[in-house]
C-alpha cells in the first residue's frame, strides 16, 4: 500500500461519510458531532444507565503527518460498545474503567490498541500500513474482485478521487485521459446528444464491433444512458487479452466494468450534489469573411460575387447564446450490518451551444442489500431507470450557414423566410420543425450468494435491461422542406419511428477459496446465457392540409392514399451461451498466476463454427517481498507480470452467416393480383465465426521513495486474426455477387505508462501530480487468402466540392491512417495545380498517374492520421481548506487534412471563403484538388479543465460536509493546425484525420458545483 494513496482513498472515504474497518469490507457511518454513536452505540437513553464507574474519555485521531482522520472506527475491546471521529478527528467514548482496551481501526492504517488507564484525553497518531493494499484498492476482473497487489493482467483502476470534474455528458468523460491506451475523442463536441468515440490499444476490426464490452454492475453489455456521475463508484478497464478472455467473444476491444455506488451499514446519510454549466464558443474556430470584409473583396476585384445588401452572422444565428445546463443528484443511503441500502435521483438538463439542441433527463436508481441464514446468505438489488427527453432538431447546418453569402438575410423584405433551391435557411428550420427522442431505459439485476461451506460460494446473477424510444418529426406546410416539394408543395410532413429492445442474462457461478498454509488458491466455475431482441419501426406521409396533428395522426397525410407515404420495419435477436473458469493461485502473496478458459457459442456464428475457445494465462511476481530487496530503501513495491489471452468479436449482424429474403418487386400473376416476389439477398457462409485475438502482455507495477513515485508500465503485443469484411464471390457456385467471411489480420504494439509523484503531503499542504502516455503502432498484416483478394481498402472520404474520393489508403503490410495523394510542386504561371510525378517531374494534374496500383502510380504515401504518443497530466495542490487541480492532455505526430480549406479557402466556391482564402492560399487560380497541400501537423496540447474548490468546516451536527467548485473546461488549446479544434478531429477507426467541413463548435464551459452531505 503506498502511503499517498492510502490516504487519497482514506480521504476519499471519509468525504463519502464511510470509514473502513480494516481487514474487511465493513462499513461505518460518520456523524458531525464529538461522540456520535455508530452502528453499536447505545440507545439515546443509554446515557441514563451508565455506571458510576464508567469512564468518558474524549480524544482526538491524526496520522503521522498531522492530518486528523474523520470516520476513525473507536471500540471498546471485548464489549459492543464503539463510535467514530467526527470531522475534526475528534471522538467521545464511555469505557467501564481504567483497564478498558480502545482499538482504533482505519482504512490503509495499521490498528492501534492503548490501555486507557488514568487517561481521559487521547492524542492518538495512526501509522499508515503498507502491507493493505489488497485489503483498500479492490478492482473488478469480471464475476469478481481483486486486491490490486492480487492482479496479473493489465486493469486500470480509476476511483472518483481521480474522476474529471467538468460535469460528464457520458460516464467515460469522467475518464478522458486518465487510463493509458484508452482513446477517447468526441467528434460531436459538447453536443449533449452526442456519444463519443471509445477505442483501446488500436484498431482491432475492419467490420466488426470495435468498441470495449460495458459491463455495469455485472450486467454484460449493458446501456451507459442509465449511469450519472454521482452513482460511480469506480470504473475499471481490462486493457489485456489475459484479463478480458473471461468475456470471451464480446471483449476483442477490452472490457470496461463500471460499478455503481451501493448501500453501506451505517446511520442514514444524505448527498446532494449539484452544477450550473454555460458554454461560450472556444478556441480553433474557422474565421471566414464578415459581411463588409466580403464586400471589400468584391470591390477590389478579388472575388466574383454579389452584394445582396444585408449583413448577416449566418453562424451566430445558430447559437444558444443563453445556453445553461444543471445536474442535481440527490441520495440516501445506510442501513445495519444486515439491510442496507442506497436510492438516488437525478435530474439533469443540458443545453449544447446550438438552439433547439438539448437533452433533459430524470433518473432514479434503488440499491439494496440483505444477509440472512446466519450471515451465509446475501443478496443484492439493483434497479434503475432513466427518462430522457431529447431535442434533437439542433446541433447541425453549422457548414451551410458559414459558407453563404453574407450580404444575404435568412428574410426577407416583408419579414417572412426567404428560401432558395441551393440551400437551406436553418435558422427558419428551427421554428418551422420539430425533430425528437422520448426515451425510457430501465435495467433491474439481482444476485444473490450462498455460503455453502467454508470457502464455497455458490452464486446466481440475473439481469433484464429494457431500453425503447419514440422519435418524431414534424415539419410545417410553411417550412422550406414542405413549400419546395414537388410532389405535395406546402405540404406538411410527418415522421415516426419506434424501437424497444430487451437484453436478458442469467450467470450462474460457483467459488471455492483455500488457504493452506503459504498457498492461496480461489477457482471460479460459471454459466452464461445472453439473449437480446429488438424491433422497432419507420413511418412517413406528406401532404398535410393543416398543421394541427403533426405526427400524431401521420396517416392523415394525402401521400398515403397514393402509395407514395414510407413505411418499414424489424425485429431480429441473438443468442450467446458460454461455460466459463478461472483459476487463480498465490503462493506466500509473492508469486501468482491465473488461468481463464471460456467456452463460448452465438447463434451469429455459422454452423460449421458455433462454438469457440478462449483460453488466457498470467503470471505475477512481488519482487519487493523478496528478502535480497530489504534492503533497497528506496523501492516500496515492484511487482512483475506477464499475461496471454485470446478474445473474440461477435459484433456483426444477426443472421449474417444465412442465407436471407428480400422482396423482389411486384409482378402481374396469372389470377390478376399484384403480388411480391422474394428471393435471396445474402450469400449463406457456414464457416463464418468470430474475430480472433491474440494478445501478450508483460507490466510493471511500482511504488518508490517512500510511495512518492507509484506508477506502472506495459508493453503489449496484439494481433487480430479472421477479420470480417465482405468480399466479392464467383458466380457460380453463389448467387450473389458478395459474401461475409473471415480473411484479414491485423496488429498492433504499443507501451503505455502510467505514474503518480507526491512530493509533498501534509495537514495544511499537499501536491500529487499524475501522468499517462502511450505510443502505438497499428498495421493492416494482410487482407486476402487463396480465395479472396484485397491488396488494400481506402477510408476517409474528404467529402465536398470536386469529388476528390478517400485520402486513407491501407495496403496490405502497412500501417493504418496513411494519408495518400499528390505532392504539391508549385504552380504555374497562371496559376494552375503543379504536382512531382513519381520520377520527381514537376507537372500538371492532368499528367498524374492516379492508380492505386503502387508499382506504376503517382501518388505516394504523404503523412499519417494516427497519433504517435498520447499523454496528459493533472496537477492536484492542496492547501488549507482549498483544493485546485489543473488538466492538460494531448496528441503528438500526427497529420491531419484541412478538408474547410480545400472547398472554402479556392475562390472557385461562390459563397463566403475564409479568410485564409487571400494570404495563404491566395496562390490558388485552379479547381479543388487533394494533396499534401492541404495536410498540416495535428499536434496539440490542451489545457481541458481547471478546478478550485473549497471544504467549509462546519461545526454542526446537521451538515457532514460542504464543498463548493468552479471548473473551467477547453481553456486553451496550443497547436500549429490552422483548422477547427484537432481535439474534435477523429483519430480512432479506420479512416481518421479528416477535418469536416461542418463540425460542431469547440466551446469552452464555466461551471459552479455544491457538494453537500447531511
């Protein structure tokens, strides 16, 4: 146990109200005033019968640096009589006399015993132990914890003492940054509707799922709409195929096990927490012309365009100028060491920086605990549901209106819209539509665990999660869609589509854990069944004649009588069985190892492959506990591990591996009728199976200087074999021209590192910093066989005006996110593009070879889209009662295509330019054209958040704790790219690196939180 973080987890604790008894998962309340009794105090009237010769005795608890530890565990030895320190460290306590024991207990300290005697007052100082750290930091592996000195595989732990604090939009914005290999981009920005882009360690699919495996309390891929930031307890990450094979075929792209705050024995506690969040537009934006700089161009001959008369910030029409969000969460919990329990309730309401761009939620989860059969029976419930309101109109356009004409209005003289054929008046659209989710998603989990015997757990788990939405448009007869219609002008349009989904799973499991003498073995043995079915719905009519229905009697429109309204629907499900074991084995607590093998079948899997194995193996050595380390001072713990698994990927579409129907059209039959006809749409292929991965892992943990240094290292090798993709098949033998089929392989290597310094922890004054980096290498090893040949693929569309095609090109061999394409040469005399052809011509684009084909094409490879080392870093200070951490993360090595200067910076394009349109490109006199001309570096460093906050100390015994914050998030940003925001720029997937034209703005936020407890 290091001794900083024993206290940061300590700390933590105490401000959650709940203390530790060491050496178990007990917990016990704290209260605010000297004396307060815990779960073994006495009734109120006990004061009346204590003895004459009963002793109060009153004192206060500290550690070795003076700091006073609140939530102390105080028990008289021998009797049932206890309390705890309060806030202050101080405690009062009746003992029946001088010979009377006292015991203090605290999470990651070691026990103190000290005979009263004639004392009455105590001064009492805790050593911290660094022998607990298994018994404090405890992680989630999947269908079980760990102690963190236990682990053999790569986990990453993240506790709320480390979670950002800028108001999280989704659970892993609390994360960002903080887990080394975890990527995290949000390519939508703060768009509350928006989710973001997940991936760990590289790209490990082409077709497949490439996102990690949600696991919340036990339930395997399970809806992250229902968490809220209060409600986390911690978030753990499998980062390594040794860990994550206990998942099997849906842990390809790790595992991420979020546990949720549960009920604690202890005297009832209130939380209330709360933020005020405004966002204004940030750093990196796109600068185009103002209306009178667009007039001066024209004047000076510089573009050919028309002055319309008006001045209009098409852009700035668009922004939620008085946008506010707010979160208030609101929990009780306590109970006995029999019942306890936890219920929370939340609402929320975030508003983007777009109008008419918004999501309100309301939320309610309910935890509770039972013991029974003499303490071998416990059961645990969990249910959760979420409503959300989502206003989905707004968030987009923000291309079109930047781009027209200035001297344009969005009215017209009279003061009604002004619509044209070339584009859309977004500003009217969000008066004139509507476009909504109303969303319920509900989850309900009970498991319940039965000691049989000493040491054997039997254990049954079942969840259901039901998730269902009803979206809805309406857009007026008035509206710009409806007036330009041709075949209902100025008629309304309607719009609905609903969906449900039930996911279900029932694991059963059974643990054994003996301890003989030096050698501690624990073996777990499990059952999983997963079923999961969704269907849902889409349905269309024009031609309204009013607007008093909207879509809530879409079949009034007049499309429908003609057969030109939309309809459709589905309904498809899967099925995953697995049988599952784990192993783990410790010898002395110094040597370890674990053994996992998962068995596992889906009905996705062809017939020739239903069934699969993933078997994973670690080992791990204490070397710190070795008698030749004793004495190396200047090491606290170093602890070696080496880890092998193999994963799997189900993620593609049910019934991919069969043949299937599809309607045919409508032929005239012999009777007369009109009927359908159906045929196959989709190859069948019996030996389609999953994606398989294969991963070596070796770590280092560590913990020098007196814990002043505690970090971890790991180097991992990955390589993912049988990539899905489609292919083209000969016909015959097939009947369509295309098939689903494994082929591809595809790796990566990377390190990552990750590391805490403390140089200085005292009462009035502390500063932690922490840092993680990672670099890695993605390669595309082969994408064809015998049978199926594919010498490269192409991603990232650039998009826009001039047809320009993909800028990724992935060959066979090569490393994935390299852009390909001209090099820029100069220009003409006139003004037109020059380009090098491959023998280093400078010549015209006309004279370039465009093949694919490397061994006689032009284009050569011209940057990469991959990030080469990611990092961030927090500094925490601590003084008094003050409290201020500063974020700053980044991206290093990479480039990026400004896609906005290739159609708006090229006078060619006739509404508004950027202003980079007459300094540096001003060289331009030709049409669009993709090259290294438009590739600038993408590297960044972003100061993302900033918090200050402040403990009040209140002597009262009503409030337990108060905190107030302000954070500051997306405050600056240091890069030489000339685009948008390069934060917002993708660089997971196959096809990174392009800068729409049209992104969400970056905003910065400006937030005020209340944390407060009772």
């Amino acid at each position: 146990m290091t001794k900083k973080f024993t206290r940061l987890i300590a700390r933590r604790f105490t401000k959650s109200g709940y203390a530790y008894c060491l050496g178990s998962l007990f917990f016990i309340g704290t209260t605010a005033s000297a004396g307060a009794a815990s779960l073994n105090s006495e009734p109120a009237n006990a004061a009346s019968s204590v003895r004459k010769a009963d002793i109060v005795i009153r004192g206060n608890v500290k550690d070795e640096g003076g700091v006073t530890l609140p939530g102390v565990s105080v028990k008289v030895k021998g009797a049932s009589t206890s309390t705890s320190t309060d806030n202050n460290g101080n405690f009062t306590i009746n003992v029946p006399g001088e010979s009377s024991v006292l015991v203090f207990t605290y999470v990651g300290f070691t026990s103190q015993e000290i005979v009263v005697g004639s004392q009455t007052n105590l001064n009492v100082r805790l050593a911290i132990s660094t022998k607990s750290l298994e018994e404090v930091v405890v992680v989630g592996i999947g269908y079980g914890t760990q102690g963190i000195k236990e682990v053999t595989s790569a986990v990453a732990h993240v506790g709320p003492e480390q979670f950002r604090q800028s108001g999280s939009r989704n659970p892993l914005d609390l994360i960002q940054g903080k887990v080394a290999g975890l990527n995290l981009t949000r390519t939508s920005g703060s768009n509350p509707n928006s989710g973001v882009s997940i991936q760990l360690r590289g790209v490990v699919s082409v077709a497949g799922s490439a996102s990690p495996l949600f696991v919340i309390d036990g339930i395997p891929g399970a809806n992250a709409d229902l968490l809220q930031q209060d409600d986390i307890e911690s978030i753990d990450v499998l980062k390594d195929g040794s860990g994550a094979a206990i998942y099997g075929t849906s842990a390809n792209a790790g595992v991420i096990i979020i546990t949720t705050k549960k009920g604690r024995p202890g005297p009832p506690r209130f939380d209330y927490n709360s933020y005020l969040r405004t966002e204004r537009l940030g750093p990196n934006r796109r600068e185009f012309l103002t209306a009178d700089e667009f007039r001066q161009k024209i004047k000076e001959g510089q573009i050919a365009q028309q002055d319309f008369g008006s001045s209009t910030d098409f852009l700035d029409q668009l922004i939620n100028h008085d946008n506010l969000s707010q979160n208030h969460n609101l929990s009780m919990s306590g109970g006995s060491d029999k019942t306890s329990y936890r219920a929370s309730l939340n609402f929320r309401n975030l508003e983007g920086i777009s109008k008419e761009n918004s999501r309100k939620e309301y939320a309610l989860r309910l935890n509770m605990n039972q013991k029974g059969l003499q303490d071998k029976l416990n059961v645990q419930l969990n249910l959760v549901t979420n409503f959300n309101n989502a206003n989905l109109l707004g968030g987009g356009g923000w291309e079109s209106e930047a781009t027209k004409n200035p001297t344009l209005s969005n009215f017209k003289p009279d003061g009604t819209y002004r619509f044209d054929l070339t584009s859309t008046n977004e500003y009217a659209r969000l008066f004139q539509e509507t476009n909504y989710r109303k969303q319920q998603t509900s989850s309900a989990d009970v498991k319940a665990d039965l000691e049989i015997l000493k040491g054997l757990t039997a254990s049954v788990f079942g969840s259901v999660t039901r998730n269902s939405w009803l979206d809805g448009q309406y857009r007026l007869k008035a509206s710009e869609n409806s007036v330009e219609n041709t075949d209902f002008p100025s008629g309304g349009y309607a719009y609905r589509s609903p969906f449900l989904s039930n996911a279900f799973a029932v694991e059963p499991t059974i643990t054994y854990n003996k301890l003989i003498d030096k050698h501690n073995v624990t073996a777990l043995a499990g059952y999983s069944y997963r079923y999961y079915l969704e269907e849902g719905g889409a349905f269309s009519n024009r031609g309204f004649i009013n607007d008093l229905f909207h879509e809530d009697n879409i079949a009034q429109g007049s499309a429908l009588a003609l057969g030109k309204a939309s309809m459709s629907s589905f309904k498809n499900d899967n099925t995953l069985i697995a049988f599952f074991g784990r192993v783990n084995y410790s010898y002395n607590n110094k040597y370890l190892a674990q053994f996992i093998l998962r068995r596992e079948g889906s009905s996705r899997f062809g017939d020739q492959n239903k069934w699969g194995y993933f078997p994973a193996a670690s080992v791990g050595w204490n070397i710190s506990d070795e008698s030749f380390m004793d004495n190396v001072n200047f090491v606290d713990n170093l602890k070696l591990r080496v880890g092998y698994g193999v994963t799997g990927n189900s993620g593609f579409a049910n019934n991919a591996s069969r043949v299937t129907l599809g309607g045919g059209g409508r032929y005239l039959f012999p009777d007369g009728q009109y009927l359908e006809t159906y045929g196959p749409t989709r190859n069948a292929n019996p030996n389609l199976k999953w994606e398989t991965k294969h991963e070596l892992n070796v770590g280092m943990d560590f913990s020098l200087f007196k814990t002043k240094v505690n970090g971890s290292l790991e180097v991992f090798d990955r390589r993912v074999v049988d990539l899905l993709d489609t292919y083209t098949s000969p016909q015959p033998p097939f009947i369509q021209s295309s098939i689903y089929t494994n082929v591809g392989t595809i790796s990566s290597k990377g390190i990552e590192l990750a590391f805490n310094y403390a140089p200085i922890n005292r009462s009035n004054l502390g500063w932690d910093m922490d840092f993680t980096g990672s670099t890695l290498k993605n390669v595309l090893d082969s994408y064809s066989n015998d049978e199926y040949k594919v010498l490269f693929k192409t991603f990232g569309g650039i998009g826009g005006a001039g047809a320009l095609g993909d800028a990724i090109v992935t060959y066979e061999g090569e490393r994935l996110g390299e852009f390909w394409g001209k090099r820029f040469a100069g220009f003409d005399a006139t003004g037109k593009w020059l380009f090098y052809n491959r023998k280093g011509e400078k010549v015209l684009n006309a004279q370039i070879n465009n093949s694919r084909d490397r061994a006689v094409t032009d284009l050569v490879k011209i940057g990469n889209a991959i990030p080469k080392f990611y990092a961030s870093m927090t500094q925490n200070l601590r003084f008094k009662n003050f409290d201020f951490r500063v974020f700053f993360r980044g991206k290093f090595g990479h480039d990026i295509l400004n896609t906005s200067a290739i159609s708006y910076a090229n006078k060619t394009w006739s509404g508004n330019l950027l202003k980079s349109t007459f300094d540096k490109y001003s060289e331009i006199k030709d049409t669009y054209m993709y090259s290294d001309y438009y590739l600038e570096k993408g590297s960044y460093v972003k100061l993302d958040e900033i918090t200050l906050g402040y403990n009040f100390k209140l002597n009262t015994k009503y409030i337990r704790n108060m905190r107030v914050y302000a954070n500051g998030q997306n405050l600056a940003t240091i890069t030489g790219y000339t685009g948008s925001d390069p934060d917002y720029v993708p660089d997971n997937g196959l096809g990174p690196g392009i800068d729409g034209r049209g992104p969400y703005p970056s905003t910065r936020s400006f937030m005020v939180g209340l944390n407060l407890g009772f």
